[in-house]
C-alpha cells in the first residue's frame, strides 16, 4: 500500500497502539520519527521491528530537528524501495515551528516520494490545535483513519484505544478505587505470545492505575522476549501483591493514620519492596 493516512489524536502513545500489528507484521523497513525520546517510544515498538527516529531540538543520536524540510530530507534519505511504512507524529508542533504552507508543501512532496517508493506513510496530529481550514486540506490529501477501527481492517472487530485491550481473556471484575483511579487484578500474560506490543498495552493499562513501571523498561528495552517476560512476571506479582494491599488498607482505613495510609500507598504504587511492606502492613494492623 502506498500513499498517504492521517490519524487524529493528540497522544502519541495511541499511535503506536493502534499501528502495533501493522508495524510488527510489516514485511519490510518501518521507519518512525516521533515526539517522544527513545526511552519512552521503546515501550510501544521493539527496537527490531523499526527504524525509530527522536523530533528534538536536542543533540543526542538519532534526534531529528523539528523541521519540515530537514524531516523531509531525512525521510527521502533513509527510505528506500523496501521501504513499508513510514509514521510522521506531531504535524501540528511542525506548523507550530513553520507555518501552515510550508508543511502542506512538505506533505505534498511526501505524498509524491511515497507513491513513487511505494510505500505507506502515516501522519497524526491533533486536529483541535490547527486551523480546521488546513486540518481538511490536509484530510484531502491523507484521508483520515478512525481510531476505533481495528488495524486488519474487519468493520465487525472494532478496538478502541482507550480501553487498551490485550488479545488475553477479559478483566476480572474485582477491583477497588483509589482516588480517581481504578486498581484491578488483570488476567495473567502467558509466555506463549507474549510479545513487545503485548507487553506495552499492558503496561499502558497499569500506567493508568498509577504504577511506577519503571521496572519494565528493561524488558522493553531487551529483544530477548523470554527474559523480558521474567522481568515481566516479577512486576506482575508485584503489582498484584500491591492491590491486595491497597485493598486490605482501605478496608481498614480506620485503623490506620492518614500519615501511615499515605506511606503505604506511596510505597505500593511505587512497587518498592511490596512484600516487605505488605508485611509491614500486616504487623501494624495486627496490633491495632
């Protein structure tokens, strides 16, 4: 497929979410050039099934400067006919930077390259930060992708983002609150298919309950999947331990001081030494 797509949003995170399948399953060279560093887009793609590229101001390897025209030359280096997709973040930070003309005529040169390379080319931005005049020129160009549509294509399988799903059994229901958050146990993530995507819409789903992951970024980070779903299985019991214990807390909040409530909670959502303060937990509400 050649030509050109845009999706609408305003989170570069859902990109990848919905492109995961298209970009481990693309048969040749996927070249990414995003806002957000190399840290962080690592928890959406594995570092084999792309080409990822940094759109910063900021001299470091693999740092792209946030220009239309140096982006386009980059892109019209780096490609090739074994090129499949190419995905461009953040066109309304480029008209930011430039101005409205000069990124449509960047557009319309990519357009030319990528039929002529064959190859797809995806843009997102947020629709709600430009001009609607310009949004639907450049709609006219790159025709808009739906979010809520599933990425093979089957009207009948829609996905949508914001629930994150996993190709796993359903949520179980227990769960307990925790300010305006939502703690639940979720289904565990077997070997057999556990994948980099996999990996990260799980952790999307726990980074919304409020989890410092921090101690996943390895398993993001290495390419061997068998340690990275030890590293995994660890953080997962981990967490599991934690909403037991948030849970237990808030059944006996009375029992506890604001002071200790805090602690605790601090303690837990920051997946630091759980067992131990689980332990801890219990010492005290024994003696209550």
């Amino acid at each position: 497929m050649e030509g050109m797509q845009t999706l609408d949003t305003f989170r570069p995170e859902d990109v990848y979410l919905h492109l995961d399948e298209t970009i481990e399953q693309a048969e040749h060279i996927v070249h990414c050039y995003s806002r957000l560093p190399m840290r962080q887009l690592l928890r959406y793609i594995s570092a084999n099934s792309a080409e990822m590229w940094w759109l910063s101001d900021h001299d470091a390897p693999r740092a792209i400067s946030p220009d239309p025209d140096e982006v386009f030359a980059h892109i019209k280096t780096s490609t090739r006919n074994d090129t499949t997709l190419v995905v461009l973040e953040g066109i309304d930070w480029l008209v930011r930077r430039t101005n409205e003309t000069t990124v449509l005529e960047m557009l319309q040169a990519l357009d030319r390259l990528s039929r002529e390379r064959r190859f797809q080319v995806v843009l997102a931005g947020d629709s709600l930060s430009l001009n609607p005049t310009f949004w639907a020129r450049i709609c006219s160009l790159a025709p808009k992708i739906s979010l809520s549509a599933a990425p093979s294509g089957n009207e009948e399988a829609s996905i949508e983002l914001d629930e994150a799903p996993i190709p796993q059994p359903p949520i179980q229901e227990e769960n307990t609150s925790r300010d305006d958050n939502v703690l639940v146990h979720l289904v565990n993530l077997p070997q057999a298919g556990f994948t980099h995507a996999v990996l990260a819409r799980r952790m999307l789903q726990w980074k919304r309950m409020g989890f410092d992951l921090a101690a996943l970024e390895p398993a993001m980070a290495t390419n061997d999947l068998e340690k990275a779903h030890t590293i995994y299985t660890g953080v997962e019991n981990a967490i599991t331990m934690a909403i037991d214990a948030i849970r237990l807390m808030n059944q006996r909040s009375q029992d506890l001081t604001v002071t200790e409530r805090e602690r605790f909670n601090y303690r837990f959502m920051a997946l630091n030494e759980v067992a131990e303060g689980y332990e801890e937990l219990l010492a005290v509400l024994s003696s209550r």
